[in-house]
C-alpha cells in the first residue's frame, strides 16, 4: 500500500513563476504599518472621545484641535512609512 503525499501549501522554488515572490507581501502594502496605523488611530480616537466626553469646554476644544492637528500628521508619518517599507521589486497589481 503506497503512501499519499501531501502536496498541501509547500514551498518549492522551483515552482513559481519569473514574477512571483513569496516573501513579498501580497498586497503591497507593509503589514506592520498597517498595524500600527489601526493601533494609533484607535488610541487617538479613545483620546478625543475621552476628552470630549468631558464635558468641559476647554476638552472639547482640546479634542477638537489635536483631532485636526494629529490625523494629517498620522496619515502623512504612516504614508512615508508605507513607502519606505514596500516592496519595490515586486509591487502589488
């Protein structure tokens, strides 16, 4: 009785194409930036939040203001990192 062989997700190098990479990311963009941008955008969101529940005047302003201040600054820093961080040998489609 012969054995099956599993022929499950292995890699065998021989076996891709001249343009696939299985090291790369799939979609391009670099994962860690992707956490990292959903991890500061939920403490900054706890931040305004806490701070606009309050009540008090000068913590809604506050919250207001560093929502304005710090979501360019958060998507531009994340947006550099992006790009520093891609695959540039082998972009996503």
């Amino acid at each position: 009785m012969a054995t099956a062989q599993a022929h499950g997700p292995i890699r065998d190098e021989r076996a891709l194409g001249p343009t696939e990479d299985l090291d790369r990311q799939p979609d391009g963009a670099p994962h860690g930036v992707v956490g990292l941008t959903a991890g500061f955008s939920v403490v900054l969101a706890v931040l305004v939040a806490g701070m606009m529940l309050t009540g008090h005047i000068i913590g809604v302003i506050a919250g207001v203001i560093i929502a304005l201040i710090a979501i360019p600054v958060l998507v531009g820093g994340m947006r550099k990192k992006a790009a520093s961080n891609r695959d540039q040998l082998h972009p996503s489609r």
